[in-house]
C-alpha cells in the first residue's frame, strides 16, 4: 500500500485515522499464506498457526534482523518506529517483509511515554487496537497470573487456621507453603501508582 505523505506531518492519530486498513488475509496472502494457516481476530488481525513452519519447510529461509535496543530520540522514535519503516523500506525496494513486534503493556500508552505503536507514517493500525487489547493475550496472561496467586493465597490462609483433620474432610492435604519462600506477586498492565510498595 503506498503512503500518500502531507506537509506538514499530521499527528500520529490522523494520519492512523486517514489510513485504509487492509484485510490481513490479503497481506498473508502475499506471502504465501492461505486462511487455514491463521486464527483471525476480526479482519485486521490474525495468528499464524504454528504448523505453518512444517507446511513450509521446504521452501527457502528468508533474512532475520532483529531490532533489540534503541535509545528513543526526544520524539519517540524508537524500536517499533525503526523497525517499522525498515519493514516499509523492504517492502518499497520489493522484498517480501513482515514485522513481528510485541504486544506493548498498557501502562505506558496512557503516560507520558504513550503508546508503542510507532509514530508517524511509520506505526501500526488500527493504533488503539495494537495499544490496548490487540487479541487478549496480556489479558488472559494477568489473569491466569492473578488467579495462581490468588488460589495460592487462599490454601496458605485456610492451612494457618485448619488443622490436618479438617483439610482432610474437605480432600486436601497440608502443603506447607513456606510463605517467605514465596516470591509471586500479583500483576496488572497498567503503571498504577496506587499499587506501589
């Protein structure tokens, strides 16, 4: 898809919101993939299954850059910025390129920081899916975390006050958590002052 620029440079939100999203099934199309080789979450978004690496074994191994450490300029630009445009640089002179960044935490999107999905015609979009919940994982993540601790927290309360008898009428055994040996804390995606400390 080519960029049709503006001077000067919008702000990273118009020009996310003047963008034409494109199905992902084409994109995946581009590079071999068929719809039986993605989980889609709606028409932008999607999972490569896994199986894909033995369906394509026997084609050719592309190129890997890996994009690991950037100090950000005073703008932003940074990590996802340059890895990014490096994608776009690719695509432009016609290799075939794809990007795989991770989801960002939500924590920064609504600090000074901001988000993590690039900045000006170098960003991922749809900008406020990518920043808040993308598929869920990070969610589905802190949660199943959370549960743990909390499940753990809830056997070594009920062992202090139960006696082995009475564990044993409700089917459970001591398990002795040492708990200064426990060191799970609970988690949360979002740079809450409030549960510091």
């Amino acid at each position: 898809m080519s960029i049709k620029r503006i001077k000067p440079v919008p702000s990273d939100i118009d020009i996310a919101q003047a963008a034409t999203v494109r199905p992902i099934i084409e994109i995946a199309e581009n590079i071999g993939l068929t719809a039986d080789d993605l989980d889609m979450y709606g028409k932008t978004k999607a999972k490569v299954h896994l199986d894909v690496l033995n369906r394509l074994a026997d084609k050719p191994q592309g190129k890997y850059i890996d994009v690991t450490a950037i100090t950000p300029t005073p703008l932003g630009e940074g990590k996802t910025t340059t890895t990014i445009g490096l994608t776009q640089g690719l695509g432009r002179i016609g290799k075939k390129s794809m990007t795989c960044i991770r989801q960002p935490s939500m924590g920064p999107t609504f600090g000074i920081k901001g988000g993590a999905a690039g900045g000006g015609y170098s960003q991922i979009i749809p900008m406020e899916d990518f920043n808040l919940h993308l598929t869920g994982d990070n969610h589905a993540i802190s949660v199943a975390h959370n549960l743990v601790a909390a499940a753990l927290d809830s056997r070594m309360y009920h062992e202090s006050r139960m006696s082995d008898e009475k564990l044993a009428q409700r089917g459970l055994k001591r398990l002795d958590i040492d708990p200064y040996a426990v060191s799970w804390n609970r988690v949360v995606d979002v740079n809450d002052r409030a549960l510091r400390n």
